[in-house]
C-alpha cells in the first residue's frame, strides 16, 4: 500500500493537494494511506522510516 503524506502551512494548500491526489488515486484505481500534516515538526513526530519511499519537498522561499 502506498503512503502519502502531504504537509503544507496553509490549510488550504494542504486541502487541495489532498483532493487531487484523492483524485489521482481513484482514477488509477490505487489504495493509499493519505495522511496531512500542518507543519514540518508535525509531520516528522509521526515519521515512521520505510525502506520504499519517496520525498518530495517544495523548495523554501527567501524573504527579503
């Protein structure tokens, strides 16, 4: 099963990311555990390490 975790400080950003891969997932008819998270420390306080897995991370934006 796959294992999708979508982390975002906007809520908003967060919802639709959710909603297109919900999407995604049930136009090419896989099961996945969809989880979201509302921020970095969040997410890693419920990181479990999995030998198959993949991260993708928005690049940081510099202020100022």
């Amino acid at each position: 099963m796959l294992h999708i975790s979508i982390c975002d400080d906007e809520i908003v950003a967060v919802e639709k990311m959710r909603k297109i891969v919900g999407k995604v997932l049930e136009q090419e008819q896989l099961l996945a555990n969809v989880g979201t998270f509302e921020n970095g420390e969040e997410f890693l306080n419920q990181y479990i390490i999995r030998d198959d897995e993949l991260v993708i991370q928005k690049p940081h934006r510099k202020v100022g």
